[in-house]
C-alpha cells in the first residue's frame, strides 16, 4: 500500500497549497469584465463550446469518473442567474468541472488573477468566463457591474469561498461571509456543490462525486451585513454536511499545533 501523503498547516483561512505560483498581473480599471465586443463574443464560443468542451468531458468522464447528484435542482431556475459556492479541492478540475453541473448553460466564475499567468490555459481564462479579483477601485466597480451584469441576464455565477487550494481535502474549511454580499445585494438564489472523493478497486486516483443543494435565499429581513452571515452560515452548514459523503483520505492534513501539542 503506497504510504500516504501528509501536508501539515497552520491557518485553514490563508495557507495555500497550489504549486503554481507567479507575479499575478494587477487589474485596474482598463482591465474589460464585459467582453461585448462581437470579436470577444466570437472568443468566448469557440473557447468555451469548441475548446473547452472536450477537455471538460475528459476530466470529469476518464480522470475522475464524475458523478453530479442533484443537478435537477438547478432545472426551476434554467431562465434565471443565480450563485453557486463549492469547495477549492483541484487546481485545473475546480476551472474545468463547475461548468459541467448548469451545463449547457454557460457559467462565470470568479478567480484569482494569477489564473491568468497559468501557462497556456491563462489566456483563454477570460473568454472561458473568468472574473479576476480587481486591484483598485475603478476596477472594484467594473467588477461589481460586471457581476450584476451576468447574474441579472440569466447567468450562473460560480464562486469558491475557502479561496485557498487544499488539494483533496474531505472537509469544507471555514471562510468568510464577504463574496455572499453579491447574492443579497441582486437578491438572487444559491446553490453550492461539495465535490467528495470515493474509493475505486482498480484505479489510485479516486472517484469524485459531486453534490449539488439548493436554493437557499437570502433572508428578508436585517441589515446587509446580517442577511450575508446569515446565509454564509446556512450554506456553510450545507456544505459541511455533504462532504460528510467522501470515504477516502488521499491527502492527510493535520495543523501543526496539533502536533507541537502532541
């Protein structure tokens, strides 16, 4: 039996565990959300129907054998936008694979701008609906617009809260209420999806499984800040409760007080 792999942290909110790292580029606010312009529409076709597509059935169908439970829940809402929170677990699968549960809708989705330095795949980022992190404030309103934008005409807009990569992790890490401001603020459902890994006889790399719940809404009443806590902890518990499902450890993660203390 292969002996298995220990990563060893300190803070569930900020430690990182992608091997990819590089300068991300600064977002200011020439950087164009919109993509309007009919060459960029033509872009964002052939990426994401032509390009795309069969990279995504390969991933989810031969490396990880895909399963998606719950994806009818998304079918009331095939005509309207909405959010959807899922846990970090896969450096190119987390890009890849969201776009497979509203599929053939087309989704968005809000990454880090270092994914655009990602060798070749990064330049296609924003033809494959990336939404990169904006650096100033005239990038921060485009942003918001940008959003509004998408979920407002019918789009799915795909969001990973824990921020941080953790490859494999089982368990959902704690994260803050700050990206669910967008749900309340366009009053707008929300789905999340807990991918979870499975054990196989014959192959090392493990079945993933994805579960889908939903929709939660924002609450009624409070102030902004009370409605988005109150629905970061509704769907937070959701998602804790799903990936209760995975039956296989690829990685173990321990926090290092738990071993000075030992």
């Amino acid at each position: 039996m292969d002996k298995q792999q220990v990563i060893y942290y300190s803070d569930e909110l900020h430690d990182e565990f992608s091997s990819f790292t590089t300068t991300p580029p600064r977002i200011d606010g020439s950087y164009d959300y919109e993509r309007r312009s009919p060459f960029k529409k033509f872009l964002r076709f052939m990426c994401y129907r032509v390009i795309m597509f069969p990279v995504v059935v390969f991933y989810g169908r031969v490396i990880f054998r895909q399963k998606i439970v719950g994806k009818e829940k998304l079918k009331p809402f095939k005509n309207k936008g909405f959010f959807m929170y899922g846990n970090h677990t896969q450096p190119m699968g987390d890009a890849l694979l969201q776009t497979r549960l509203p599929w053939p809708r087309k989704t968005y989705i809000i990454v880090h701008p270092n994914n655009l330095k990602v060798p070749v795949l990064g330049k296609m980022v924003p033809s494959l609906g990336g939404l990169p992190l904006p650096d100033d404030k005239d990038a921060y309103k485009n942003f918001l617009n940008a959003i509004n934008h998408k979920v407002s005409e019918g789009n799915p807009l795909v969001i990973y809260p824990e921020a941080h990569i953790w490859p494999y992790y089982t368990k959902i890490r704690p994260f803050v209420d700050t990206s669910f401001a967008y749900p309340v603020t366009l009053n707008a459902p929300v789905f999340c999806f807990v991918n979870t890994y499975h054990k196989t006889k014959i192959r090392k790399t493990p079945k993933l499984i994805t579960y889908i719940e939903g929709p939660f809404f924002p609450p009624e009443d409070g102030i902004p800040k009370q409605r988005r806590k109150v629905l970061r902890d509704e769907v937070y518990a959701k998602m804790c409760e799903l990936a209760q499902n995975s039956d296989i450890e690829v990685i173990k993660y321990i926090k290092k007080t738990e071993v000075n203390d030992g």
